[in-house]
C-alpha cells in the first residue's frame, strides 16, 4: 500500500497549479504541439488550440482540447481532439494504469465486437493531468431522449457485460463499505439533517452489511462503479465506455442496481423506459450468470441512499421530501433482497425468478407498486 507523505496543502496547492496551467491556453499549445509531432510527424505545424471546460470543481477539472494542426508532408489539415483530467497524482496513475490494462485487454478501437474505449494517451505528473483521445458518438442518455431504440440498450448491455467479463483485476475493492463512503455527505450527517429517517438509515446500513455477509464469497469482476447511460457513447453500431475514474473490483450486480434506479428514475415520464429495461437485462443475462440478478436490490438499495445523500448536498427545493422519499425506496429495495434471502432457504430457483422478473418489466418503483 502506499502511503502519501506530501501535506494535504500542497496537495491542494498543487492541484489548483495544474488547473491554472490547464487552463491557459498559451501554455498549453506548445505541450500539445510536441505531442502531435511525435504522434503525426515532426513537421507538423500547430495552428491553435480551443478549449473547452467540461467539468470543474476546486481541485478538479475535466478539459476538451481541440488541437488545430497542417500536415505539409500530406498537404491536409490535422485535427485533434482530446479529453484532459487533472487529478491527484495518485488517482492520475491509477487510473491511467486501469486504462491501459483494459486497452489491452480488448477495449482498443480494433476491438472485433466494435466495443471499444478512449485511448489513454499519458498521465503527467508534471501536470497532475491524464490525457485521453475523446470518443466519437454521442452518449446513449442523449439518444434516449431523441428516439428510444432497443438496439441501443442491447449495445449499452453488450458493454457493460463485456467490461465484467474482462480478465483485468483493478486495485481498488467495490463492497457495501465504499457504497457508504461514497455518500456525500455521509449517511449519518443525513441522519442528524433528517432525525426522522435516521432509523431507516440505521436499518438500511445494517441490513446491506449483514446480506453482504451472508452472500459469503461471490466471483466479483471489474465494477464501472458509477454505471449510467451517460457513460456509453453510440455511432453506427459501435460502442465505447468511458470515465473509469472509479474503476473497481466487485460484485457485477453493482453497476445493475446503480443503472436500474438511474432507469426507473426515467420511468415515470417516458413509458418506454420499462420495456427497454426488459430489453437491456434480456441481452445482459443471455451473456453472463444469471445468479447476479438476485444481487441487485442490494445495490439499488445503496443507490438509493446516496441519492438521497445528494439531495441534502444540492438542497434544492423540496429536497427533504426527496431525500426521504429516495429512503423509502432505500428501504423497499433492502427488503426485498432480504425477502429473497429466505425464499432462497426453501427454493433454489431464486437466481432464475430474478432474471424472469427483470426481464418481464416487474421493474416499477417498489414504494409505488
């Protein structure tokens, strides 16, 4: 394990550097420059560089760069496009290691099955910035709400279950302890913010950590860890998965639960949404174990609770009605995996109703059924 040694101020400091540099535009074009030449031919000849701000938080930010170049030895116009992400230094290496393993465990853009991934290019330390070729297409969240296509939740579930077929082992461990950590805030600052849902948090913490438990060991597998349809881009039959950031090792039903609320948060205002999710899961399970359905509710259940913890955090309006009605479901999802639990004393069939219920659109609220 490795331990950090620099202070976390200058942690802080050296961030907030990286993104100044990032974000000057003179500074970085001769960076780009040097990169394009060893990557198109030395005589290229960079025009200029735009730049555009994805994403930006105090000590991270997320950059689309667009290099302009001129190829004298071709006679044509270079373009380069590029996503920057300046991170810790540690997380940087990190994850451009995860990235580099599954680019050539494949996820590069000869993938035969047309799934692919954004080419990691380098992470600088100089820069605290990893760099990555931007991906074409457009994501399948943005063609959800242009025409609802069966075909894109296939590609979407052909991705996802290709990534936890993948034979790569990231370093980083995804179980009900880093679901609760990755509350913001926390769930027991929650619990003080809403006293009345403290003890359905209580039960909610408890109950995942004892099924946990109980499930003994499950073959766990490469885990996305924030899984949505955002993070699968579509152009002519091809796909490509991005934002790794948080790339783990753990149960597959983990990035089930967490797009399976993301789509029944949907449902409600496209009645579509229910039988494309019997289209996604009937594609998901013809490729892997059908034993991972009955995990799911557990991970809806932590979804649930850290979007209730983000409904404090952004405290927009009717926000404490929304964080306890994302507790209740909480709650419902919880309880329906315990339920499973003790069926599963009697029945042996669990894994095989589970994957029929998903597959036959039993995928409504649990609170509103």
């Amino acid at each position: 394990m490795t331990v950090a040694t620099r202070p976390y101020a200058r942690e802080r400091d050296d961030a907030l550097h990286a993104i100044e540099i990032a974000l000057d535009k003179d500074r970085m074009q001769p960076v780009f420059a040097a990169k394009m030449k060893q990557r198109f031919g030395k005589n290229l000849q960079v025009s200029n560089l735009h730049l555009e701000v994805i994403q930006r938080h105090t000590y991270r930010c997320v950059l689309r760069y667009q290099i302009n170049a001129f190829d004298p030895d071709r006679a044509k116009e270079v373009q380069w496009r590029v996503i920057g992400k300046v991170l810790k230094p540690d997380l940087g290496e990190m994850l451009f290691d995860n990235m580099r393993q599954l680019w050539m465990n494949g996820f590069s853009r000869t993938a035969a099955d047309g799934i692919s991934m954004p080419e990691p290019l380098e992470f600088s330390p100089r820069l605290c910035m990893l760099l990555q070729e931007e991906v074409p297409g457009l994501s399948a969240k943005v063609l959800l709400k242009r025409s609802a296509q069966k075909e894109h939740f296939r590609q979407v579930a052909r991705t996802l279950a290709k990534l936890h077929k993948c034979p790569i082992v990231p370093s980083r461990i995804f179980k009900v302890r880093e679901h609760l950590l990755r509350c913001h805030p926390s769930h027991e600052f929650l619990s003080l913010a809403c006293p009345e849902l403290a003890s359905p948090i209580d039960y909610i913490v408890k109950q995942a950590c004892e099924i946990e438990a109980a499930l003994g060991d499950i073959k766990l597998t490469p885990v996305h860890a924030d899984f949505h349809l955002g993070q699968v881009h579509l152009e002519n039959g091809r796909a490509w998965l991005i934002d790794f950031d948080v790339l783990s090792y753990g149960d597959p039903a983990t990035d089930l639960g967490n797009l399976l609320v993301f789509l029944k948060s949907k449902a409600e205002t496209n009645f579509e949404i229910d039988g494309l999710i019997q289209v996604f899961f009937e594609e998901y399970f013809s490729l892997m174990d059908r034993k991972i359905a009955a995990r799911i509710p557990l991970y809806e259940g932590l979804s649930y609770l850290r979007r209730a913890c983000k409904a404090l955090r952004l405290q927009e309006d009717g926000w404490r009605e929304k964080a306890g009605q994302m507790v209740k479901q909480s709650v419902a999802a919880i309880e329906s995996m315990a339920s499973r639990f003790r069926l599963a004393d009697r029945r042996r069939s669990v894994s095989a109703d589970a994957v029929a219920e998903l597959i036959n659109g039993n995928v409504r609220d649990e609170v509103r059924r």
